[in-house]
C-alpha cells in the first residue's frame, strides 16, 4: 500500500508531485512544501517500503535489526521558553539536547522530564512526542543501539542554569533561532539535526 499526502490549494491550480530517493521519505520535501503549497496542489508519495507506506513490512524490518543489536533506551526533550528560545547542552565537543537513559521501570514522559531537570536545572511541563532517533555505536565490543524517543516541553522558568557536571556537560544556553543555527547546528551530531528538522516542519506555537 502506498501512502501519500495531499496539499490541496483549489481544484484550478496545476498538481506538483514530490517523489523522494531511495532510503529517504515524504518528510525530506518539508522546506520546499511551504512554497509550493501556496501557488499549486501538492502530492507528496511514500514509496513502497518507505516513509508510512507498507508499515507491516517496515515494523518487521525494523524488529530484525533491533534484534541484532543490544538495545538501550533513551528520551529527551526539544524544550522551548517564554521568548521562544530552545535549550541546548554542550558536552564532549558538541551542542546537544537534554536527554539520557531510562532507569528501571521509568517512562519516556517521565524520564524526559526528569533529564531536562537534571541536566540542565529546568523544570518543563511536557507537551506530546516529537520523533524518536537511532543511533549505533560499539561498546565492550558489543554492537549496542540507542533507541531516543523526543517530547516537545515548554517551560516558563527563569531560574539560573547549572549545567551536570557529571555527565560531562559543560555548558546549557538558550538559543533564539538564529543563535541555534548559526552556533548549535553547525557542531552537533546527524540525529539531533534531524530532531529540529521535525520540530521546523510543525512550526509550533509557545503554550503558556
């Protein structure tokens, strides 16, 4: 089964179709999408196998390759203030999201919540589930696979923040839009950019 998406201006309007490539989906045409919509009808396909198209085949898919990995689970938090600025950590080299393991019996709400405090010295309220990552890397000689689920939250707290030193983390900044482009973006990791690219295509309102 094929999954597509309809952007429809009006019944007169000429019809562009957006195809993605092979290993990608719908979701990469998100910037051009905000142009096009405004002058044509837009028809956006998931190949079979990709994006939402064929999601039995793609769960199972999904299933064999976490089985062959040691699986860690993880959440984290797109965290945005009062002025509509987002949250970043730096650690190890990098600008990076409040997120981290789960402990024992915790869920992702509550452990997102739980990192940002943490991590960061804030206090978020949560709002729903952005996207989840994957990540591989070798530890001990074991192939292990991160599996991060994301929460957008929302937090109108002016308390100074204390970066966890424990954890490596050597400073937390608000950044505006333009900060976090020009600083963040340019020195973080491919997962973390692909967190913003989803929070970009929502264009989400601050909750009070």
């Amino acid at each position: 089964m094929i999954h597509f998406t309809v952007y429809e201006k009006d019944k007169d309007a000429q019809w562009v179709t957006f195809v993605h490539g092979a290993g990608g989906s719908s979701s990469i045409w998100f910037k051009q999408i905000r142009d096009f919509q405004k002058h044509f009808n837009v028809l956006l396909l998931d190949l079979r196998g990709h994006g939402n198209s064929n999601h039995q085949i793609k769960k199972a898919f999904k299933q064999k390759i976490i089985s062959l990995y040691s699986l860690i689970e993880a959440s984290g938090g797109v965290v945005r203030n009062e002025e509509n600025k987002m949250l970043w950590i730096y650690r190890l080299g990098k600008w990076d999201l409040p997120k981290g393991k789960l402990e024992k019996n915790e869920s992702f709400k509550v452990a997102a919540i739980r990192e940002v405090e943490e991590e960061c010295n804030v206090q978020a309220k949560l709002e729903f589930k952005l996207c989840t990552t994957y990540h591989t890397y070798t530890h001990k000689n074991q192939r292990v696979l991160k599996r991060t689920k994301w929460y957008m939250m929302h937090t109108n707290q002016r308390h100074k923040l204390i970066p966890q030193k424990e954890e490596n983390i050597e400073k937390v900044e608000w950044f505006n839009p333009s900060e976090m482009n020009k600083t963040a973006l340019s020195s973080t990791y491919s997962s973390i950019r692909y967190v913003i690219q989803r929070f970009s295509m929502l264009q989400i309102p601050f909750k009070s």
